[in-house]
C-alpha cells in the first residue's frame, strides 16, 4: 500500500516515524537479558551497524543497574493492594453543577 491514498473524504497519508535508539534499546531490554541479543535487536530495528547500537545498549545496562530500587519486607510476603471506588450519589432534585 502506497503512503497516500484518495478516500471520499480526501487525501489521507500515513506517517512512518522509525523508533529513536532509546526505544528501540528499551524495547529489546523487555524481549531478553542478554546484551549482545540486545543489540542485534536494536540494531535491525532502527537499521543501524551493531558495534554503534552495542555502544549505547552497554550504556543503558550500566544507567539501569544504578537506579535498581528493593522494597524492605519479609521475604516471599504477599503484598496486596486494594482499590476502593467511592460512588457519588446525585438526586434529580440537585441544583449544583
């Protein structure tokens, strides 16, 4: 399919913006934990050589394994989180906006 077509309504175009390097380093993260796999991931995406993309995923492991938070508590404790939803009554006879 072509980037423009004619529709009844008109003209209609499709932009294609290709993914920046944080995106598509931040993406192969989520897929797997090897850098070199990483890389390659990143590299194919954005079309890049790998020994540029290899650069900046080993910068991102290193920003990333600084900024590792843990959460005090009692080891293998369940933790829960309980959402309540508060319902506002409204009567017919209510004047305010």
């Amino acid at each position: 399919m072509s980037e423009d077509w004619v529709t009844k309504y008109g003209m209609r175009r499709v932009r294609r913006d290709p993914p920046t390097l944080d995106e598509a380093i931040f993406a192969a993260t989520g897929i797997t934990d090897d850098l070199n796999a990483q890389a390659e991931i990143a590299a194919s995406l954005m079309g890049l050589p790998i020994e540029k993309v290899q650069v900046e995923v080993k910068k991102a492991a290193r920003v990333s394994a600084r900024s590792t938070r843990v959460i005090a508590g009692e080891p293998g404790a369940q933790r829960s989180v309980v959402v309540e939803r508060r319902v506002t009554r409204r009567f017919g006879n209510d004047k305010r906006v």
